[in-house]
C-alpha cells in the first residue's frame, strides 16, 4: 500500500475523530480552556482517552522492528527543555486561547468552508515563516 495512500486514510480517520469530538469547534474548545468560568470539561474525555492509547501502544509499537508503512521510526532525540521550548509552548497556548483551534483540528474545519480557520491557517503559515527567519537570523 502507497505511503501516500495511508497517509490520507490516517488523516481523515484523524479528521473524522476531531469532528465527532467536537475538537474542530472552537466555542466548545474555548469552554474547555475556560475553567474559570462556564467550564466544558467534556474535551478532557478526548485528550483522557488519547493519553490512555498512546501509555498502552507506545512503547509496544517502537519494539517492532519497523513500522508497518514506513522504514524506520522517526522519534525525536532532542529532549531538553530550554527557552525557544517554552517560548513556543507559550505562544501555543495563547494562540490556542484566543482563537480555539491548534493546527490540526484547524486544518480539519478547512473542510467546513468557514472562514475562520483559513485566517488561522494564514497566521499559523505566516508564523511559521517568521519563526524560521529569525532562527537563521540568530545563527
């Protein structure tokens, strides 16, 4: 089976999952993130559930020789915690506050034909792009 070809199963079954969790709408995010107030707890379901699949797979799938569409793992080595980290991490959450989306279940509500998530998608580009700048700026 072509890489391609799971790659695009994988990420609609992906895609599917946020839309039946509601990850894809934003209110329903931001009532989550809002504990404070009128707290949505039901999302802590969703990211309960793919803790609890990641802590029982993980491990059990890097003894495989292989992955099953793939010729090797690709497990990142870097594990420090160090400022350009938390800096993102940081404005993750800030972005993820204001806006209720993170990238992937923005890219899924592409689908929905709002308008929205395409302006989050631009910004997300465009950050992305001046991230990349000053990096090599700094070197």
């Amino acid at each position: 089976m072509s890489r391609h070809i799971v790659a695009l199963v994988t990420g609609v079954i992906f895609g599917l999952g946020l839309a039946v969790s509601q990850m894809m709408n934003p209110e329903k995010v931001l009532a989550f993130l809002d504990v404070t107030g009128d707290w949505d707890p039901s999302l802590a379901f969703v990211m309960g559930g793919a803790v609890a699949v990641t802590l029982l797979s993980f491990r059990r799938v890097l003894r495989l020789p292989k992955p099953l569409f793939g010729e090797r793992f690709e497990v990142p080595s870097n594990d420090a915690i160090d400022g350009p980290l938390l800096a993102g991490a940081i404005i993750f959450g800030i972005g993820w506050g204001v806006a209720g989306y993170c990238p992937g279940p923005a890219i899924a509500s592409l689908t929905i034909g709002s308008v929205e998530p395409a302006i989050f998608i631009g910004a997300f580009i465009v950050g992305n792009f001046l991230a990349i700048r000053w990096q090599a700026f700094r070197e």
